[in-house]
C-alpha cells in the first residue's frame, strides 16, 4: 500500500505517534496509570472521610460505654 498524498502521511505519523508511547511503556513493564476525573476523585475521598470519622465516632463510643460499664461491676477473681 503506497501512500500517495503528504496528508495521508502526515496523518499517520500522527497517529502512530500518539499510541506509540503507550504501547511501549507496557512492553517494557511499565505500569499505565490511568487518571481519574477529579469529581469522582474527590467523591471518593470525601466518602472515604465520611467512612472513617463513623468508624472513630462508634469506637470512641464503645470505648465510653466499655469503660462506664467496668467500673460499674466489681472485679471477678477467680481462685
């Protein structure tokens, strides 16, 4: 297949330029990190936060209610 007009030539060094550095970089070993939008991002790490700060808020609660209910009930010793 000859390529007969400098456009078509034009266009494929485009093309061929723009895959090329993707398909190397895995040839090679190298990882292809692909980039998230920023919206889901940051709705991920908001979400992320949300999760975290429940999970301290029921574990400092636990905690509260563990340590009132253990000085409540006397000491068992088991002889």
């Amino acid at each position: 297949m000859a390529i007969k007009h400098p456009l078509n030539t034009i266009l494929l060094l485009i093309v061929t330029a723009l895959f090329s550095g993707q398909t190397m970089a895995e040839r090679h070993g190298h990882e292809y990190f692909v980039v998230k939008d920023m919206d889901i991002q940051l709705s991920h790490q908001a979400d992320s936060n949300e999760l975290r700060q429940a999970a301290e808020d029921s574990a400092d609660d636990f905690r509260e209610h563990h340590h009132a209910v253990t000085h409540r009930r006397p000491a068992t010793c088991l002889r």
